[in-house]
C-alpha cells in the first residue's frame, strides 16, 4: 500500500499543493499524513521523507535500494547525465569517479596542500570588499563569494585564475556556468509530464545546450593547451586535477577519458561555486538579524585570533561558537532542501506502507532540520544548540543532512565546510556589518524559495582597521520565482484568492504576475476595483476565455463570455426581462414552492436520520427554478434517469471549466490539450444540446398546433428522454 498523502487532482496531480515553497508546503502536509507520504507530482509517484529516522533507512539502511538518481531533464543535455558522478547510476563508472575525487580531489591532505591558495583568494575578497568601502560602490556577498569558490576551483583544478573580470573568456564562462545552475535549479514541466520532452515547452534544454556547450568548449582549450605542454621537453608537471586525470587517461583508466573529464569538471563548476555563496549569504542575513549572537561571534574570533587578523583554517578547530554559527544555518536554509532526488530500485517496505519501484524519492532536508521533536525553537537561529553537541554535518546524524548522507554523500563536502569558515570568520573579523538605516531585523523578508534565496537587504559595513570607511551594500539574493516560462504559476497553491491576497500585502494591491506564458494582472482592492469595473469599464469589459470554454465554439455565443458588440447587447436585451424585478416578483409562488420542496427533503432525511449535503440540495433546488422559468419543466423527479442525467452533466460541466487547465497558461499546449479538459466539454456540451434540441423540437411542434396555449405553469419532464 502507498503511504498516505494529499488526493491528486486529474493530470496535475499535485503539484498545486507545492507552491512557490515547496519544502514548507510538503513540510505542512507532512503534519497531516506523516512523515513517509506519497504525491502524484503531475504523471510522477513520488514519495516524500520528512523525518529523521526515515531518512536515515532511505540513506543508509536501504542505500542500495535507494542508490540510484530520478534524472531531471536539464541534465540530460549532451548525456550529462552518463558520465556525471552526481547522476550516474551505481556502478564501476560511478565508483571510479568517486575514487578520482575521494583520492586526487577532496581528501584532507590534498586541501591541506592547497590550503594557501584558498587563504590567497579569501584576501582577494577582503580587498574587494575594502576596495568597494573606499569607493563607497556596493558588493553583492553571494557574487564575491561565488566569485572566489569559482577561482579557488579553477586555480586547483587547472591552475588558471579566473579573477580577471576583463577578460571575454572569463566574463562568458562565468555566465555560462551561472546559467547551467539557474536552468538546472528551475522547475520544468518536462519532469513532471514526460510527453512534453519533445516540444520542450519552458525553453530549459536549449538554454542548458547553450551554456553547456560554452563550458565544454573552454574545457576544450585547457585541455589541448595542457596536452600541448606535457609534450615539450623539460616540462614540470603541475601538479593539478588536470594533470592527475590527463595521467590516468595517458595511464589507459578505462574509466577516464576525454569527454568523462570535461563532465567531471562542469560537476564540480557548477556544484561546488553556488551551494557555498548561497550558504554565506544566509550565515550573514541571519548574524544581522540577530546582533547578540553577531557580537559573540566577534568576540570569541577576537580572543582567539585577534581584532582584524585574518584567520588561518588552522584556528577553526578553536572557532566553537564559529561552528556552530555555520551548523545553524545550514540547519535551517539547506543548499539544496530536497537534497538530489533519488529512485526506488525495487519495491521496498518502510513503516508499514511500500514504496513501489520507480517511484521518485524527496528527502526534505528543510523539513527534518525543523522538526519539533529533534529541535527546541526549530525555527529559531540559536547556534548555542551545537556547542557541546556531537551532532555534525557530515552525514553522520540524520537529523542534519545539508549534504546528503550514505554513499552518495556531496563530495566536496569537506571543501565546502573549510570555505564557509574562513568566509565567514574574515568577513566579520575585518569589517563591522550593520542594516541600514531605517532597516530593522523584524522587516527583512527570510522566505527561503526552493533552490534560491529571498533576501533583500542593505547593509553598512566599517573595516576595523580603517574605521574612515564606509560601505553600503545590498546582500543580494537570485530570487527565482518557478518563473521564466512558469512565471509564479506555482506560487497560487490550492487557495489562489489566499496566496494572492498575502503577496498582495507585499506588492501592493495593483500587482502583476506572470502565469506560465500569460501575464496577469491583480486587483486587491476596493478602490483599484471601482476603476477596472466602473472608471475604465470600457477598456475592460471583456473576456479572457478559458480553453474550456471554447468547446463547440460556446464563447462566440455566450452572454457570459461573448465580445461587447451587438450580438452580446441583443443577448443582454433578450435575457433582461427574465430577470427584472417585476419578472422575479411575479415567479414568487414558484420560488417559494421550490424552497418548501428542499425543506421537505431536508425533513425527510432528518426523519430517517441520513446525512445531508446543503450543495447538493441547494443545487437541485437552483436548477428546478431555472428549469421551470425558462422551458416550463421541473427536474424534481430525482428518480428519473433523464433528470439524473441532466443534473450529472451540467454538474460536469461546472466542474471542468472550473478545472485549472494547462492550456491556459501555455498556448502552445492547446493543440494537445494535455489534461482532455476541452475534449470533455466537447462531450458534455453536445449532451445537454442534445436535450435542448429535443426540448425546442417538441415545443416547435406544440405550437404548431391549433389551440396551443403557450405555457405558464410547469410540466412534468420525468417523461422526456435525455
């Protein structure tokens, strides 16, 4: 049996129910079925693990069941996917690349060999940071930071510097490996509705070609200029990545070629540069927000390594309070809050309930870093919780897994934790931060969105040896909405009118969105509501019209949805008088009859003790009192097929234009009309025209003949076939 969750909606399943913050959506719904609970992510199973000790039988007990990757579409541009250590399926390919990593890469000797060359790249930030004071220019954290993760990594791995902004190469690379990043963060469509891969409707895989094939192409230039070098005589090896993988490849490694190499690195580009600068700029968001533990900090780096000095990795180990700061915050803003999604190998049995084979596994890392019953105040930034603790971040405790746990563990981990110290620890030991002026703790947005941030303040900053400087600067944030081509489609949840009115209280009451391809326009207030519905009337009196709508061309017709223009005035006209005072005054004693009928239902199930449901009631009683006003029939005969049938199928018809339709906000899905909304509506239409025909056939012949009185009272229908 699947475990519990949420009931799907049609095609869509739910993916409605994630919002634009999907870990705190599915960490809400995990209260209310669970911690192990099941979705229908569009046409995709998948489960999700909200608690620790679940986590900990996904990434350790059952690891193998649980080893192998659901591949995003991104990742597949060029078969990234084949040869990509985080991809890859387990297997002796997968292993050799771990291995490559593990021994040449990110072991503590080889970080501790490069330990000067990350102490020289930090001081390039600092000067940045003190060059901006002088010149009163404003530094983005999380730019600075990636910028030194992305030349800490080119200098180990090609001992090239990439500091030099002037260059085109550089400026492109650069761009090419944040666009990589951005479009493999975004939710795409094609992972939730594998038949749209074709069309490739958000534009992500030939974004990704683009930037891909630019980073393989600098690859491609290393690589050659390296091969071209280790051929001249007298040449000294450098001692780097490349050199120690051109070795293996030289070496005949089965499992190291040319292009293994190029993928490794867009791996290791793309994934060690933006979970770091993400992490810092949270770390520094969070210490401003809360001046006590920002000042203990300070304190604690003064008495250790003194005011203004630049700290050594050597002094982390003696940085408690340092550590914990870092340990909080990725506890509660992990890099990645579902880690990397992973696949079920087979059917597996976890707390009673199976999870099937190939259904897509979510750990919710955001969720168990917040969990009540493993952490007093869960959402509160107190990194005294850690001082004294055991509990690490290096997949060992599953209660705090930023990085994954099991086998499949982030690599570069241990690279990682170093730079996050040393960042940290120089930023606050060299300069004073403060917010700005008017800014207070309580107003700074903290929303963390899926895969990005959401922060937007500004600080002022003094260099402790050079008090004369001053700094204003926005610790900015990549806000990504599911946006591009998803716009904030996500962001509505299942109560759009509630999601809506809340960001209005952010944006204001005139706001515009972008839902999928449409742009839209929302007004959240009485006053903005007199313009559009009665200032600029003419300028709005008309229709968007739902592709549901449009089933048998109804909306060129319908005086709820046709153009203002002379076919809608003469509809308008003609209804007007049905629906007058006067009209409504002299239907009375039917509309009381109506209301003394639903009462006398509503007394016979009291006498017989059955449960009733108003709607329903309320419904029949609606369409009766239409019925009979407008073709003099009553539908109160519930035990009619025909009248059964009618109430069935205008209750259909409620329900699918009432459905959220794909084709609605993507255009080019109209053709395929992926949820068969449209091709439904064609079928209930043409049943309730098929009544109306037979209605408007039978009354044609009625008044053809002679001494017909038109009608004033209400027939029987229980007779009239549907």
């Amino acid at each position: 049996m699947l475990p519990p969750g949420p009931a799907p909606l049609p095609i869509v399943g739910n993916l409605f129910d994630l919002g634009d913050r999907p870990h705190n959506s599915l960490a809400e719904l995990a209260k209310i079925h669970g911690p192990l609970m099941s979705l229908k992510l569009g046409q995709i199973t998948t489960v999700i693990i909200s608690s620790a000790v679940l986590a900990k039988q996904v990434l350790q007990t059952h690891d193998l069941r649980f080893s192998n990757r659901t591949v995003i579409q991104a990742i597949k541009t060029y078969d990234h996917h084949q040869v990509s250590l985080p991809w890859l399926p387990v297997g002796p390919l997968w292993r050799n690349l771990r291995k490559i990593c593990n021994c040449h890469i990110f072991t503590n000797q080889k970080l501790d060999e490069n330990q000067g060359l990350r102490f020289k790249k930090i001081q390039e930030l600092l000067s940045d940071v003190q060059e901006s004071c002088s010149n009163g220019v404003a530094i983005d954290i999380g730019q600075a930071a990636f910028k030194v993760m992305l030349n800490s990594l080119s200098s180990t791995v090609f001992s090239l510097d990439l500091s030099d902004s002037s260059s085109d190469i550089v400026r492109e690379f650069k761009k090419a490996v944040r666009g990589i990043m951005d479009e493999a963060g975004k939710p795409n469509l094609e992972d939730f509705f594998p038949f749209l891969r074709r069309i490739d409707p958000q534009g992500i895989m030939r974004r990704m070609n683009v930037h891909v094939r630019r980073v393989l192409d600098v690859f491609d230039r290393i690589i050659d200029e390296r091969m071209v070098l280790r051929k001249e005589p007298g040449y000294i090896p450098a001692n780097d990545m490349l050199d120690t993988l051109l070795s293996l490849e030289q070496n005949k490694n089965e499992e190291m070629d040319r292009n293994c190499m190029k993928h490794l690195f867009v791996d290791l580009f793309s994934a060690g540069t933006d979970t770091t600068s993400s992490t810092l700029e949270w770390a520094m968001t969070e210490l401003l927000r809360n001046p006590k533990i920002y000042l203990k900090a300070q304190i604690e780096l003064e008495q250790t390594i003194g005011k203004g000095k630049l700290p050594e990795e050597s002094d982390v180990p003696r940085l408690p309070y340092l550590q914990a700061i870092i340990k909080e915050t990725l506890r509660l803003h992990p890099p990645t809050p579902f880690l990397l999604p992973r696949i079920a190998g087979e059917n597996v049995e976890m707390a009673g309930y199976v999870v099937p084979k190939g259904a897509q596994v979510l750990v919710n890392a955001w969720a168990i870093g917040r969990d009540p019953s493993r952490w007093e105040n869960p959402d509160s930034f107190m990194p005294e919780r850690f001082l004294g603790s055991d509990i690490d971040i290096r997949g060992r405790d599953f209660e705090l897994i930023p990085f994954g746990a099991g086998r499949r563990i982030c690599p570069g981990l241990l690279l990682a934790i170093r730079m996050l110290h040393m960042m940290l620890a120089s930023l606050i030991n060299s300069f004073d931060w403060k917010l700005e002026d008017g800014v207070t703790p309580e107003n700074i947005d903290m929303e963390d969105r899926c895969y990005k941030l959401c922060i937007r303040i500004k600080l002022k900053a003094k260099i402790k040896w050079a008090p004369s400087y001053k700094l204003i600067r926005p610790l900015k944030a990549r806000l990504v909405h599911w946006n591009l081509r998803a716009g904030n489609l996500l962001e509505l949840g299942d109560k759009p009118h509630k999601s809506l009115a809340k960001v209005a209280k952010i944006h204001g009451p005139l706001m515009s969105l972008k839902l999928g391809q449409v742009t839209t326009v929302v007004i959240s207030s009485a006053a903005l509501g007199k313009q559009f519905l009665q200032t600029f009337d003419p300028s709005f009196c008309n229709r968007t019209v739902g592709e549901a709508i449009q089933a048998r061309g109804h909306q060129e017709v319908s005086l709820a949805w046709a153009l203002v223009g002379g076919p809608w005035r003469n509809l308008r006209r003609i209804c007007s008088p049905y629906i007058s005072n006067q009209k409504l005054d002299s239907n009375q004693v039917l509309l009381q009859k109506k209301i003394q009928e639903l009462v006398d239902q509503v007394e016979e199930s009291c006498r017989l003790g059955a449960a009733v449901d108003i709607g329903q009631v309320a419904f029949k009683a609606t369409l009766n009192v239409l019925s009979t006003t407008i073709v003099s029939l009553d539908l109160s005969d519930s035990s009619s097929d025909a009248v059964r049938e009618l109430q069935e199928v205008v209750s259909c018809i409620m329900e699918q234009a009432g459905k959220s339709n794909l084709a609605d906000y993507y255009p080019l899905l109209r053709k395929i009309d992926p949820q068969g909304i449209k091709r439904r509506m064609v079928i209930l239409f043409g049943k309730i025209f098929h009544l109306f025909d037979r209605i408007m056939d039978e009354r044609l012949s009625l008044r053809k003949q002679q001494g017909h009185i038109p009608p004033k009272r209400h027939a029987s229908y229980s007779s009239l076939p549907l």
